[in-house]
C-alpha cells in the first residue's frame, strides 16, 4: 500500500511539473509566477535601497550593454517559440552596485 501511495504521489508531482521555455526542463512551482514577481520586486527595491548604484563608468555601461543583449536575446528567443507572452510583466534593469 505505501509503494501504490508514493507512486501515486510521484506521477502527481512530476504532472505537475511545468516546462520551462528556456531552458526545456521541467519545474516544480510552489509559489505562482505572479507572486514571485511580486515578491522579487519587493526584494529588489529593498536591495537597492541598501546598496550603492554605480553610475557613468565603463563597467556599469558594461552592465547596461550585457543586460540589453541578453534581454534581446531573450525576447527574440520566446518570440520564436511563440511564448513572448511570458514577459508580461517582465522590467528589465541593469545596475552596477557596490
């Protein structure tokens, strides 16, 4: 009875795996994709609160151009796939901090 229980319990949670677009793996989400966001904007503007922004140097307008390209990489590469609805939401920054 407890192999037929965590065989059960097995196929459920690989069923409920989803696919990531990016990388073709599969994925299991606790939390849904919108309260992630949500929560990463929190963290991100609480991290930036508390550290220094770099700003007009050569590194930091690396980190712009980096960003920019993997950005467009990115959004070329779902556009592609037909999943350019996956960056609904998406902001993209790049910031050079201390």
């Amino acid at each position: 009875m407890k192999k037929i229980f965590a065989l059960l319990l097995l196929s459920v949670t690989i069923h409920s795996c989803s696919l990531v677009p990016l990388t073709g793996r599969r994925q299991l989400a606790f939390i849904p994709n919108s309260q992630m966001q949500s929560m990463a904007t929190q963290q991100y503007s609480t991290f930036m609160q508390s550290n220094k922004v770099i700003t007009g140097t050569a590194d930091a307008q690396m980190v712009a151009r980096v960003g920019q390209r993997i950005a467009a990489a990115t959004t070329e590469y779902l556009k592609s796939k037909g999943m350019i609805d996956r960056l609904n939401g998406f902001s993209w920054e790049y910031k050079l901090v201390e």
